[in-house]
C-alpha cells in the first residue's frame, strides 16, 4: 500500500488523522486503559495530561503499533493500525515520527550516524552530497550544529532530546507523538523545547500529540487539553478552559 | 503444586515457542533487500578482532600446558615421540573448538546480551522500530551471522596458536626442531578431523549469537534486566555449546570420522 493511496482516499482534509475508538489494554491483571476515544485534526497540537502510569504512554504506543490493543481501533490516516501488514506497518510508521521520554539516541553512534541513520536504511537515499544536506539542515533547526560529530553521551539531557527530535524529523513525518518530551530539563530547558515543538508545527505542518504532565509546557504547545486518569479520559477543552475547571481533580494539575 | 508444575510446563512451550519465532525472524531477514553489509564487518570487527588476544592467549596456554600435563606419563611409556600427534589431533578435534568456544560464549554472547538488553531498556530498538528501520535486520542478523564467521576461525587461530604452544612445552626438557615436529604433528592429522571440527564451530557460533541476541532483544524494562539478560546469555550459550558437541561426536562417530 503506497502513502499516497492512504492520502488520497482515506482522509479528507477536514478529517482526524488519528481516530482511537474504545480502546483498552491491559497488562495481566492491570487494566492500564479502559476506553479511550481520541481524535486528533490535521495541524492540532493535542496535549495529553494525566498522572504517571495512567496509560498515557500506551495509547501512543498502540498508535504506532508497538503495542497491540485488546479492545477496540486505532486508525491514522484511516487505516486501523492493528490489521496492517508488515510492510504497510512500516510505510505508515515513516509518517510517524516518535519522540521518546529518552531521546532514545543510538549511543554507539555519532549525531551524525543518528542523524544518516533513518536517510540511509528508511528512505534508502545513497548520495552523500544529499544526506550531508539534510543533516546540516535539520541540525541547524535544532540549533545544534556544533554537536555534528558527538556521541550521545557527550550530550546533556536538552541536547539528547533536540536531537531525538532532529532525527524524528529528518524523515518529515506528517504526525508526531512526544513522550514527556520535557521530563527531566530544568525550566529554561523545558521552554526551548516547548518552544521547539511549536516551531514544528508552524515549520513543518505536523500534527501532533504531546503526552506530558508538565502545565508550562502543555500552555505553550496546546490547541486542544486532554485529561487521563485511570486509563480514561475525564476532561477535554483547551488550555483555558480546563485551567478553570471546577474539577478539583482536573484544577489539580493546573495549580 | 500441580499447577505450579502445569505453569512451569507452559513457560517452558512458550519460551521454546518464542525462540523459534525469533529463530525464523532471523532466517527471513538475512534473505532480504538491503543487506546491512557495513555493519556485518563492523560486528565482524567489534567480536572477532577484538576476542583475538584473549583467544590467542587462551590457545597457546592449552597446547603448552596439555603438553607439559602429558609428557611425563609418556615418558614413562617411551611414547614421547607421539606428544606431537596426540596434542594435535586433541586441540584440532575436540579442546580448541570447545574451549573456545566456551570463552567466546563468555564474551561474545554477554556482550550481545548487555548490548541490546540496555539498547532495549533505553528504547533504542523501539526508535529504531517506529523510524520504519528494521531492527532485526540490522541487530540481530549482523551480530548472529558475525559469530558464525568468526567463532570458527578464531578456533583455527587458537588451534595452531596451541600448537606453538605444545612445541614451547617442548623445548622446556629439550631441542626438538621445528620442522620435525610439526611434521609429526601434521602427519597424523586428516581431513576428517579438520572438516567435522571446522562445522560444529559453526553451530556453535549460530548458538552464541543467537542466544546473546534472544536474551538481549527480549529482555525486560529496568536496568536489572541488562544484567540478566548478560548472565543468562553466556549460561545457556554455555549449555547449548555442550548439548552441540555431544551431538556432533555422536554424528561424526555415525559417520566413521
């Protein structure tokens, strides 16, 4: 199945490009989500907010197929995730992009080779002169180009995750979805982040779902709030409306 | 009890059900386009190349003290003049094959194990899967079939490294030359010492590798885990290597070798 396909006949412009309908999961004996319904709209900044272990990590991980949900669907772009082939798996997961809580950078590898790493084995580009390019480009974007021939333990934990991010973003993806993306920065830190996402958006036309529970940064990035707990969703709103929230549990996260 | 027993057998139909899933997995994958031949090289390089000193050492130690263990009791037998050919076909048949491969299951399939166990704790793999790369491809099947290549010629290298050896142990007591020997030791050594020697490394690298890359890909989150999945990597690479010989010498017994 080629992307266009997906493109041309399963979205409308208009439309979600992520659909998640009743969706549950559980871990043996844990229920980690118990229905869950999401959509996410081209362009949209969606912030997840919820405590830790509510599940928030799981429904973006059954989004890329990661992991498989008992219950209920999951589409992108109107495809159910869970029914794919392998190979249509992989075409989809290359519109993808995944920013985890780490970075997750290949540490016996320079930035570079993190950087070349997707261009060569993902879009099979083979000229040099092409891949040298697109790895100053997006390093620059990441306001990094010093950090070109580092390892990832020379890096700090912002650095990590700007080049996480760089690496997400070399293939374009048309979604994102960011794992605590600020977890572990210090403020300032949290806001160049913050701030980096957004240009994303704005740069590079990505919808996007950011799974966090840091208030300074979901008021920076969001279009649209939702709240988690116990592996459902309980409020939903924007930023404003859920900052004043009668909710004493909803209110909770914004004081 | 019973059904401690009953979910004990289970785990052990489950486990074994899992590794011959991985076992195709890596079959599938060597087969595919866009064969990851820089990366077999620099594994090739990374496991091999760098287990040469310990292997080298390990081999030139065997043969001088296998040696100076038999000399004294063929002595007594007169029988001095055979040290050659019994150190030979001892080291090219059963000790370097096996002894070398012990070690290389102590390093090789550890350090596969800790390596992509904490490749897999740090979500490395997992980026590497939602990027649309193929993390078998390139972990799995490089790392395996570089423990193929290299096992058995790092038991060639110790086994005529082993072979200085005994001829060091030698020359300890008195001057035998060179030429004679390993003249001598050669004259007794066949085809069909070498060939069924030569192919049981070959399994037994398939087993370090594939043990290591089991254990590390399908170890658990937490950083406890890397270390089990290190430990349990060299202790049942260690166990198939054993299960692995005792089948070989059967065959090759079969077989008239």
């Amino acid at each position: 199945m080629s992307q266009e396909k997906i493109t041309d006949e399963k979205v409308s412009e208009s439309g979600p490009v992520i659909e998640i309908r009743s969706l549950a999961k559980s871990f043996g004996s844990n229920e980690v989500l118990k229905n869950i319904n999401l959509d996410l709209n081209k362009e949209e900044n969606l912030v997840v907010l919820g405590k830790s272990g509510t599940g928030k990590s799981v429904t973006i991980k059954c989004i890329v197929g990661l992991l498989t949900q008992d219950k209920g669907t999951v589409k992108v772009f109107g495809e159910e995730v869970a029914v794919l082939s392998e190979d249509d798996l992989k075409a989809l997961r290359v519109r993808i992009g995944f920013l985890f809580q780490s970075g997750a950078l290949y540490d016996s590898m320079t930035v570079r080779e993190n950087l070349e790493f997707p261009l060569r084995r993902v879009l099979m580009l083979k000229d040099k002169a092409e891949i040298d390019t697109r790895v100053t480009e997006i390093l620059e974007g990441a306001g990094l180009p010093e950090a070109i021939d580092k390892t990832p333990s020379e890096l700090s934990g912002g650095m990590r995750k700007r080049i996480g991010l760089a690496r997400t973003m070399i293939l374009k993806p048309e979604i994102m979805l960011y794992d605590e993306p600020t977890t572990g920065l210090d403020p300032i830190t949290s806001k160049e982040i913050s701030e980096l996402i957004q240009s994303m958006k704005k740069n590079y036309h990505v919808s996007s779902i950011i799974i966090t529970h840091d208030i300074a940064c979901a008021k920076i990035v969001a279009d649209r709030v939702l709240v988690m707990a116990k592996g459902e969703i309980v409020a939903e709103g924007s930023y404003d409306e859920l900052e004043h929230s009668k909710d004493e549990f909803v209110n909770s996260f914004f004081k | 009890m019973a059904q401690e027993g009953t979910l004990s057998i289970k785990g052990i139909f489950e486990e074994a059900g899992n590794q011959v899933l991985f076992m195709f997995r890596f079959f599938r994958n060597i087969f595919r386009f866009n064969f990851e031949w820089n990366e077999l090289i620099r594994q090739c390089y990374m496991i091999g190349y760098k287990s040469f000193p310990l292997v080298a050492i390990t081999g030139f130690i065997v043969g001088f003290v296998m040696t100076l263990q038999a000399e004294p009791t063929m002595k007594e037998f007169g029988a001095e003049s055979y040290i050659p050919r019994m150190v030979a076909v001892s080291l090219i048949r059963e000790i370097c094959p096996v002894i070398i491969a012990l070690i290389c299951a102590g390093k090789m399939a550890s350090g596969i194990g800790a390596e992509l166990g904490s490749m897999k704790v740090t979500e490395q793999v997992e980026a590497m899967e939602v990027s649309g790369a193929n993390p078998i491809q390139y972990l799995v099947v490089t790392r395996i079939l570089a423990c193929i290549f290299m096992v058995p010629l790092l038991t060639i290298l110790a086994e005529g490294l082993g072979m200085a050896g005994s001829y060091s142990a030698v020359n300890i007591s008195g001057h035998v030359s060179p030429t004679l020997f390993f003249n001598k030791a050669f004259s007794s050594v066949a085809f069909g010492d070498l060939l069924p020697s030569f192919i049981k490394t070959v399994f037994f690298g398939y087993a370090i590798g594939f043990v290591g890359c089991y254990k590390g890909y399908n170890s658990d989150r937490g950083t406890e885990s890397v270390g089990v999945a290190a430990n349990s990597a060299v202790v049942n690479a260690s166990l198939w290597i054993i299960v692995i010989d005792g089948i070989a010498v059967q065959i090759t017994n079969a077989l008239g070798y």
